[in-house]
C-alpha cells in the first residue's frame, strides 16, 4: 500500500489546497488506525472527520473552478463525485456489518488521492495560478489613466472608442 503521508511529491502550489490535502491525508491515518484496531469504520469520529474534509475539500475546489471558469470543471468534477460515491459505499457496506469494507476505503482512497493530487489537482493548481497572474497582470496593466487617452482597439485589431462603444472608423480618427 502507498504511503499515508503527505510529501511534496502531491503538492499542486496552491497552499490552501495543500493545507486541505495534509489534512485528507492525516484523517485518512487515522481512519486506518482505527481500521487496524479493529473498529468499525461507520460511525467512528475519525471516518466522520474524513468524510467532512474530502467533502469540504471538493467542494472549495469546484467553488475555485467555478470562479476561475476552469475549462476542465466538468471532469474534474466527474473525478470528485465518484470518489464520493465510492466512499459513501464503503460507509454503508461497513454500516451493514462488511468488516473489509474499512480496509478497502483506506486502499481505495489512499491510490485515488495520490493519482488526484498527482495529475487533477496538479493541472488546476497550475491554472489557478496563472489564472491569478493574469488577472493581477490585467489589472495592473490598465493603470489609472483616462479612458480617451488610450488607444484601444478591438480583438481584429480595428481602432474602437469604449466611451461609445462602436468601432471608429477612418472618418472618425
């Protein structure tokens, strides 16, 4: 089995997805620890406590890729709702006495986490990033001149007047 640990081998350099990933990992051994003692997964604090951090984790993620207008949202998102199937399941086979099922989630959920984080999360970090650039860069670019002292022109390169809202044309200039 892979390891329970936290290394920045998973990081995507987004410190607060980061910080949410350690703590995945770290319910996630305490989750096996209790696996291995031999206590039921359902209903333990610690399976509760993973439960709430994927669940809180997802859903920041998907709120950060609906802000960004992430291209990538729907499979993304698609990766996220059948990691919470799968782990709803292993709750309720364990709620139904399967004693296995425990050992599986931590299986499951440790290989799923490390592919996530590795190729899924990898990518948003990288776009939330340059996303971020981006919008520091066009907001510093646009400065604090007045509108009719700049030259602005449309995305064919046409001269265009933002204060009409209407392409110039040569009579105009």
């Amino acid at each position: 089995m892979r390891s329970l640990t936290w290394s920045s081998s998973h990081a995507v350099f987004v410190t607060e997805i980061d910080d949410e990933h350690k703590e995945i990992f770290a319910a996630l051994s305490e989750v096996k620890a209790v696996v291995a003692g031999g206590a039921r997964l359902a209903g333990s604090s610690a399976t509760e406590r993973l439960i709430r951090c994927v669940a809180g984790h997802f859903a920041h993620e998907e709120r950060l890729m609906r802000a960004a207008r992430y291209s990538s949202m729907r499979w993304h998102k698609s990766a996220h709702n059948n990691a919470r199937r799968r782990v709803r399941q292993f709750v309720e086979r364990s709620e139904q006495g399967d004693t296995g099922a425990g050992e599986e989630l931590v299986e499951y959920l440790t290989s799923w986490l490390h592919d996530h984080t590795r190729l899924a999360d990898r990518m948003l970090g990288a776009f939330l990033r340059n996303h971020q650039r981006f919008t520091c860069k066009m907001t510093f670019q646009a400065g604090t001149r007045p509108v009719d002292s700049c030259s602005w022109v449309t995305i064919n390169g046409e001269a265009f007047n933002p204060v009409a809202g209407q392409q110039k044309t040569e009579r105009q200039s």
